[in-house]
C-alpha cells in the first residue's frame, strides 16, 4: 500500500476526475488544457498503477467503471483538500503581486473583459490576470478560478456572492439580413423569418413559450449553444436572433427587432471563495469590475 500511494500523484487524479465529470477525452483535455494523447496516457498510469479498469470506453465517450465509481468520491476529498490548501495559502497573500485568475461567459469575456482588464492592469501594474472564457461552472472551491463572473448565483458553500446588476436581452438581426427580408411587424411574425437558436439549451424555446409563441427547435434555421459563435451567425445576416443589448449597441451593422419586445434580462453575479474574497487582489479586482461593468447593466 505504501508503495502504491507514493506512486500516485495528483496530476493523475485530477485528470481521472476531469474525464469522470466530463465523460470524454477531448472535453477534460480542453478543461486541462492538455492534448488528449496525455490525457489518455496519465489516466492509463493510473489504471495501470491501481491495477483497475476505471472506465468503460462508449462509443459517445467515456463512463465510470464500477471500479472508478467506487473511487471517484476519495478523488473528490482529495482535490477539496488541495484546494483547501491552495486557498489557505493564497489567503495569506498580502500583496497585489502575482496572479489573479478570473473565469466568466465566452461572451463576456470576449466582449465586456478586455477594456475593463486594461484599466485594471492600469490600477494594479504588478498583477498578472488569467482569464478562463467558459460557458461552463468552475468551481472556485477547488480555486480553478479566484474570482467568477456569471449569469447564475453559486450554491457552493464558502462562496460569497453578490448580484450587480442584469444584462438586457433583445431580438437582433444583421442590416443585410433585413434588407432582403424586411422586419417582421408582429411577434408571431417572427415564426415566418429566419431565426437562429440554440442547440441543446432550451432558453430561447421557453422565452418563447412564455410569451405564447408555439415556437420548437425545428423554427431555427441554424441552432448554436455557443455564445461568441452564435452572435457571429447573428452578425453574418443568417437570421434574426437574440443577444445581450450593449454587445448589439456597439455594433452598426446590427439592428434591433421590436425594441420593446419583453425579454427576460440575464442576472449578473460576482462570486469568490470567502478567503480568496478578502485577499487585496481578488479585493480590488471585485471592486473594479463591480464599477466598471455598471454602465452596461440595468437594476430592474
């Protein structure tokens, strides 16, 4: 047994847990940022090194094992407990030395981070900021981000949260796309144009649905979960579509359809682990997006 635990190391474990959240190579690899042929080779190590088979290799990916399963829970404790460490440490920092790690929306941080990290590394000159653009939830506990912008309010205990505003939603579509087409003038207009949608979420079906519209998923001429690459099908005249109200303001290629069209705005939270929260850097870096995303946001 001695010899097995000295054998194990953590980038095992947490490649077996990425994959086993995850469910496919490819997917943990790009969470890892590593190449999926090291990926495969370190869960193989430790296949190899625990002498179990962890996982079952399906045709759509991969699933735990009964093996893995029985495993996959001490894995867990093991990288709380890391992270634990790492936040106990970095919670000593007293410096704005080093590096801040921040994680918010593929849309977000393509278009709303940038000109607010600049100002902040203006602020702050000696800090490095890394930022992890992702539609997915980081878990800030295991400090795979120190500070989290998102559109929902973490349950995660220890995590302190704090909603800063909401981001207006409306119906858009290209100059182009409307002047072949026109504007529909009524809602149920819009079922008889070009709409773009999203694949596996259902949030624009239920906004429909909300507002009466007997819209499915075959309505969509074109369907995209993902956010940046969505807007640029919106953007390229391929239909109308739906999208954050400052990222179409800045756009003069973009046109709104039925300005006062009641569509549920986007909650926008901040969120940090409650020691990392109170760390000068996460401090400052909170304080300053807090200030510098208000402008775009509305309150109601």
């Amino acid at each position: 047994m001695d010899d097995l635990l000295k054998s194990l190391d953590w980038a095992l474990i947490q490649s077996f847990l990425a994959v086993a959240e995850t469910g496919s190579l490819s997917a943990a690899a790009r969470q890892l940022d590593l190449s999926q042929p090291t990926l495969g080779r370190q869960v193989r190590k430790l296949e190899q090194a625990l002498q179990l088979d962890l996982f079952h290799r399906q045709p759509r990916g991969l699933e735990l094992t009964e093996q893995g399963q029985l495993i996959l829970p001490a894995a867990r404790r093991m990288a709380e407990a890391l992270g634990e460490i790492a936040i106990s440490a970095a919670g000593e920092d007293r410096g704005l030395s080093g590096t801040l790690r921040i994680t918010a929306s593929r849309l977000v941080a393509h278009h709303h981070l940038p000109p607010i990290l600049a100002s902040l590394r203006r602020a702050a000159p000696e800090m490095a900021i890394e930022v992890l653009p992702s539609d997915t939830a980081e878990n800030l506990l295991f400090r795979e981000a120190d500070i989290a912008v998102r559109m929902y309010r973490s349950e995660q205990l220890d995590v302190v949260t704090r909603q800063i505003g909401w981001l207006p939603i409306g119906a858009f579509a290209s100059r182009e796309y409307v002047a072949r087409h026109g504007l529909p003038d009524t809602p149920e207009a819009l079922l008889t144009h070009d709409m773009i949608g999203f694949d596996r979420s259902d949030l624009i079906l239920r906004s429909f649905r909300d507002m009466g519209l007997p819209v499915t998923r075959d309505h969509f001429v074109i369907r995209c979960d993902d956010q940046v690459a969505y807007w640029e099908f919106v953007r390229a005249g391929c239909g109308i579509g739906f999208g954050q109200l400052p990222v179409a303001a800045r756009d003069p290629e973009i046109v709104p359809v039925f300005p006062g069209l009641d569509i549920p705005p986007l909650p926008v939270w901040l969120a940090a682990h409650d020691t990392m929260r109170r760390t000068p850097r996460v401090a400052l870096a909170w304080a300053h997006l807090e200030r510098e995303l208000a402008p775009i946001l509305s309150r109601a």
